[in-house]
C-alpha cells in the first residue's frame, strides 16, 4: 500500500508538508491512493476528521480529494466545509465546489460562486465553463450565459469543444438560436 503513495507522498515533499502523517496512517494513504473515493459518507467523515487531526485540511491537493469525496457522497454541506478551509484554493477546488452545486441542483449558487471564483482571478478552464454554462441552460439565465461567455472569450476559450458545447446548449435552452449559430460556426473547425 505505501507504494502505491508514493506519487502523493513525494507531492507533500516538494511542497514541504507533513508526510511523516501520511506514512504512519493506513487511512491517509488510502487517501492518498483514492482507495476511499467511492466509500460512503461515513468513511469520508471519518478520514477527514483524521486529515484534520493532521493538519492537513488547508492543503489544496488534500482538500480537493474531499471535495470531491463529499460531493461523490451527496454531502453538500461537508463539501462546502472543506472548500471553506482553503485560504488559497485552485482551479480545482473551485470546479469541485461548483460541480457539487450542480450536482444538488442549485444552479443560482453555481453562478453565484462561479462570480466568487472570477473575482477572486482564478482563471477559469473548459471544465469549469462546462459546469457553470449548464447551470445558467437549467436556470435560463440567459444574461449570465452572456457575461460568461465574455469571460470564455477573454481565456481564449470559447471554441473549447467541451464548453463551447454547453455554450451552444445554454443558448439554446435559453432560446437564443442565432448566438448558438454563432457558436456552432465558430466550432466548425473542430
């Protein structure tokens, strides 16, 4: 099993975090080899409570493992928890946060923190355009498709095939044919 950490282990050592916990804890380093991603809300409780005891709720890469465990398990709440721990979080965070609101249906809070995340100049990826551009098709928030597709075209991301597919979607299911055309032209290429 310790091999099987050691990609995660030598991760901590370049960014000098305490991977003397990692070696003495077998839940950690099923953790740290995604062995737990798919238990249930209790072991993912449970191995984040030992990942506090640790110290290592602030470190992004461990954080983003919650996230995504908690939202795997339905636990909005718990994944929030942990997104709000992190002083500095990534890209990563930010799409699974956003990925969980989605994913409970709460389209109004994946805009919402989509604007958090852009405030706070995190550069947005096409995973990340696909999650927040089908929220506003399911909210018909057709204005803050808009804004977002600005957004895409300052990335210099908005013939992406993954979101400018959602583009094409949300303009569509917000009833604007002739910007989905547009879209669609600009993707034609692909």
């Amino acid at each position: 099993m310790l091999e099987q950490a050691q990609p995660l282990l030598l991760f901590f050592e370049e960014n000098h975090q305490r991977t003397d916990v990692l070696r003495e804890n077998d839940n950690l380093r099923k953790i740290a080899t995604f062995d737990e991603w798919d238990s249930g809300l209790s072991q993912c409780t449970k191995d984040y409570s030992i990942v506090c005891e640790n110290g290592l709720e602030h470190d992004n890469f461990v954080a983003n493992c919650f996230i995504t465990m908690f939202s795997r398990a339905g636990a909005l709440l718990s994944t929030i928890k942990v997104f709000s721990k992190l002083s500095d979080p990534d890209v990563f965070s930010w799409y699974g946060v956003l990925n969980a609101f989605l994913e409970n249906g709460q389209e109004n809070n994946v805009i919402k923190t989509y604007y958090q995340m852009y405030q706070s100049c995190i550069l947005s990826d096409g995973h990340v355009f696909r999650v927040v551009l089908k929220a506003c098709a399911n909210a018909k928030a057709l204005i803050d498709g808009m804004i977002i597709h600005v957004h895409m075209v300052e990335c210099g991301i908005d013939c992406n095939i993954y979101a400018g597919s959602a583009l094409i979607d949300m303009y569509l299911k917000c009833g604007n044919i002739k910007e989905a055309r547009a879209v669609l032209s600009c993707m034609s290429w692909l």
